[in-house]
C-alpha cells in the first residue's frame, strides 16, 4: 500500500480516527459511532479489546492515527463523543455529525 501512496510514509493506518470505549458498556455505542463516520467516508478502527485507557491512546500514537473519539458513561448519556486531536492534544464533547464535519476539514 506504501508503493501505491494509499499509506503515506508517515502514517502506518490508513484510519483517520480511532474510536476507543472506556468500557465494555460503551462497546454498543463506540460501534454505532464507528458505523457513522464510516458511512461519512471517514476510515475508522474502532478498538473494542479491554485494555487500559493509556494502551488506547499509545496504539492511536503508535499507528498515527490523527484523532481519538473517546467514548464514556457521560458520551453515552449525552449521545456526543469526546474528539481527542493526538497531535496537539486539545480535545473538546461535540455530537457525532459535528465530530465528523471536524475531522473531514482536516
């Protein structure tokens, strides 16, 4: 995929967000997300093993994976998400179709 410039040296994933649950009882919802931005035209992974919060944000890191959507009790309630930028760190609750708008006008 390197050869055809479809990943860019720089990025080893071609997913542009990493949707990442808190918990288990977010898995529902983190999929639903995911379903969304895909149907958006945004190249989504969502990361659905149990593994600690930092082991998310270190495997988005790791792949380069530009944004986060970070999916807990409070997401869930509120029907948002958190959209974490990994390269500045800023991070701000939008719904999903604004999450989506911010991530496609990168």
């Amino acid at each position: 995929m390197n050869k055809e410039n479809i990943i860019k040296d720089e990025n080893k994933s071609i997913a542009k967000v990493l949707v990442a649950p808190m918990n288990e009882e977010a898995n529902e919802y983190a999929l639903e997300v995911g379903t969304n931005l895909r149907e958006n035209n945004i190249n989504t992974e969502v990361f659905l093993e149990d593994k600690k919060f930092k082991a998310k944000l270190k495997y988005a890191d790791k792949l380069c994976i530009p944004y986060v959507i970070v999916i807990g009790e409070d997401e869930i309630k509120n029907k948002k998400v958190t959209l974490k930028d990994m390269v500045s760190g800023e991070q701000e609750t939008l719904k999903v179709e604004e999450a989506a708008k911010k991530i496609k006008s990168e």
